[in-house]
C-alpha cells in the first residue's frame, strides 16, 4: 500500500463555506491561502474542543514560509489542514495541487529499499514509460542534491539525507507546495542545515514550487522569505522574517520577566 501518495492530494479541498470571491481568497499569486480557518474536535462526552480559530494566511507562489509558535499551538493541525488531511470546521482554504506533506520521522515515510525506487514508488499510478520514470527521479533527486546516491540502500543514508530523498518523493511527482511538518526536529546541525539548503535549492530551481516548513528552531528562520507566528491557535502575525523574529525575542524577553519576578 502506498504510503506517500495519499498524501499527495490533488482533488478540491472543501470546507463547509461556499467559495468567497476569488479577488479575495484564492488568487493565483498566491499558493497557499487561508482565510478564518477554525477547527474543533467533538470528544467521546460530545464536548467541543477549539484548537483553531480564525487562521488567515498568505504565502506568495515560489517563496519559502515557516509556521513557528509553541508546542500544542496548532502548527501540524493548521498544515495537515492545508495539505487535505483534515477538513476545517469553518473558513476556506486555496492551496494549489498537487501538494505533499512531508513527515517529520525519516523512517515514517521511506518505503522502498533503494533511492531510485523510492523516489520512483510515487509515480506508481502515472503511467509513464522507463525512461519518462528515469528522468523524473533523476530530476527531482538533483533538485535536492542526492543523485549520486541513486543506487544506494535507504537504511545507510542519514536522517536529513532520507528526508531529501522523501521531498524528492513528491517533487517527482510534480508537487507545487510542499508542508513539511518540523523535518529537523531528529537532525544533528549538519544534517539540519542540508534539508534547509535542499528546500531553497528546489524552490530556486524548480518553477512555482512553494513550501511551508514548520519549525521551533528559531535560527532556521535566516532561510526564510517570510513566517507565520502562531500561538494558542491562532495565527498571531505574518509577515518578514525580521519582524517575526523580533516578535518572539520580545515575547520571549516579556515571559522571562514574568517568571523571574
Ligand atoms: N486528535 C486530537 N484530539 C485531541 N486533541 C488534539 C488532537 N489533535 C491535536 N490536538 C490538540 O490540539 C492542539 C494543537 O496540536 P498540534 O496541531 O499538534 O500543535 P503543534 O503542532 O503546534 O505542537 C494541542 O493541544 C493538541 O493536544
Ligand atoms: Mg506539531
């Protein structure tokens, strides 16, 4: 079974609101947008519980975002939203397909013995001919600097290396955005600054691919062309990775404060 394509969804995303006029959500300067999104669980006792309120982002075709904010804020629900896992209680969404998620265990999403298969387990259902499959793997693992690793088996690679080869899974399959849900979280430094440099790689040589890339690490934000500040379910601001980053120095300051007075 597979376990990547699903997660490649390239149908409508539906939300329980009619469309709003496209001049407004939707646009197609845009690849991913999001406008009042909320999202409640029901509990076994028929309790609901909020966990997203009034979500609205932006993020410009071609740029590289970061979704930042504190544990248990909303970060994987609000993507998992944006990639189709999860359907919003309110509010609409545009995101532009196909669009992958990517996970933050390496090993949750390698499913092939080798790089090549891999890569090429996600264009299964395309139809395509040896050579066309050939030349889509070749692409997409030269997009994140891992063809010279094409033969080799999956379990001697590094964790940052089996997260390239897992963006390559969706790259190859033509994926315009990529969420990638706090990728460097099992990373050592090294490994951590290769999927980062492997992102913006992609972004600059593959045309029109966006990502989303959530992160708690504050210094990754350098790579940045914009951020989203979530807190307590709610998307607080958004905007330049320069004013996002003050914000959180700030609140940081202001909470350090607070517990030592
Ligand atoms: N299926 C679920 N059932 C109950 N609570 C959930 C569920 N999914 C998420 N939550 C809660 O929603 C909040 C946001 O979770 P999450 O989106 O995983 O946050 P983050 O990724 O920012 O750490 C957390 O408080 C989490 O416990
Ligand atoms: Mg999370």
């Amino acid at each position: 079974m597979s376990i990547r394509a699903p997660f490649c969804a390239s149908g409508p995303l539906h939300s329980n609101l009619p469309s709003r006029n496209n001049n407004v959500v939707g646009a197609d300067n845009f690849a991913i947008e999001s406008h009042k999104i909320c999202y409640s669980i029901n509990t076994e006792k028929g309790k609901l519980i909020p966990i997203l309120n009034d979500c609205s982002l932006k993020i410009p075709s071609g740029q590289f975002w970061m979704l930042l904010g504190p544990n248990g804020c909303g970060k994987s629900t609000l993507l998992k939203i944006l990639a189709g896992l999860l359907s919003p209680t309110d509010g609409f969404v545009h995101v532009r397909k196909p669009r992958s998620f990517v996970f933050q265990n390496p090993d949750h999403q390698v499913v092939m013995p080798t790089v090549e298969a891999d890569v090429a387990f996600g264009l299964g259902g395309f139809s395509l001919t040896n050579e066309e499959t050939k030349f889509r793997v070749a692409k997409a693992l030269t997009a994140v600097g891992m063809y010279d690793y094409l033969q080799r088996p999956v379990q001697t690679l590094s964790g940052g290396q089996k997260q390239r080869v897992a963006i390559a899974g969706a790259l190859v399959q033509q994926c315009k955005v990529l969420l990638l849900d706090e990728l460097t979280t099992f990373l050592d430094q090294t490994d951590q600054i290769g999927v980062i440099k492997a992102v913006k790689k992609t972004l600059s040589s593959c045309e029109d691919v966006s990502a989303l890339w959530v992160t708690h690490r504050l210094e990754e934000m350098e790579y940045a062309d914009g951020a989203v500040y979530m807190e307590d379910g709610r998307v607080v601001m958004h905007g330049k990775p320069s004013t996002i980053m003050d914000f959180i120095e700030a609140r940081k300051a202001s909470y350090t404060k607070t517990i030592n007075s």
